[in-house]
C-alpha cells in the first residue's frame, strides 16, 4: 500500500508540475503573442508615419515648386516694371529737352519781337 500511495503522490507530483509548465508555457505563448502584435502595429505605424511623412515631402517639394515659380514670376514682373519705368524717364528726359529747346525758341522770338 505503502508503495502504492507513493507512486499516486509522484504521479500527482508530475501532474501538477506539468500542469505548472503548461501554465508558464501558456503565459510565456500569450506574451509572445502579445509583444508579437504590439510589433505588427508599431511597425504599422512607422509605416505610416513614413507614408505620412513621404506624403508631406512631396506636399513640401510642391510647394516649393510653387513657391519658386511664383518668384520666378514677381522677378519677370519687376523686370518688366523697371523697364518700362526706364523708358518713361528717358520719353520724359526728351520731353524735357524739347520743352526746353521750344522755351529757348520762343525766348529768342520774344525778344526779337519786342
């Protein structure tokens, strides 16, 4: 009986130990499983972010695009204004002249006349 009993607590012994490692084993698997989907969305993640982020350099690169065809722009605008602007002044300088040449003129007359 003796032996008996004491194969029956060796065996109850074995059971609860692999009852122990199949528990361990058990968490050890869920934190697996669970580190192993945090994984999947941090990588997720960074995916999206880079996505995002690729997203925004283009938007950026546009932008920019924009940005230095509307300078291009205001440049050809200013050139343009400061042409004409230049051309004005030399049309008035020759207005001048005549304008001084005609009070010349007509100084020369009056004082002719009189």
């Amino acid at each position: 009986e003796r032996l008996a009993l004491e194969e029956v607590e060796k065996k109850e012994a074995e059971i609860a130990k692999i009852r122990a490692e199949s528990t361990a084993t058990k968490e050890l698997l869920r934190a697996s499983e669970l580190l192993l989907e945090t994984e999947k969305r941090n990588a997720e993640a960074a995916r999206s972010i880079n996505n995002t982020n690729t997203d925004k350099d283009s938007r950026n690169v546009d932008n920019y695009s924009t940005n230095n065809d509307y300078v291009s722009s205001l440049q050809q605008e200013i050139q343009k204004l400061q042409f004409e602007k230049s051309q004005e002044e030399e049309t008035r300088k020759k207005m001048e002249q005549k304008y001084q040449v005609a009070l010349k003129s007509s100084s020369k007359e009056l004082k002719r006349s009189k």
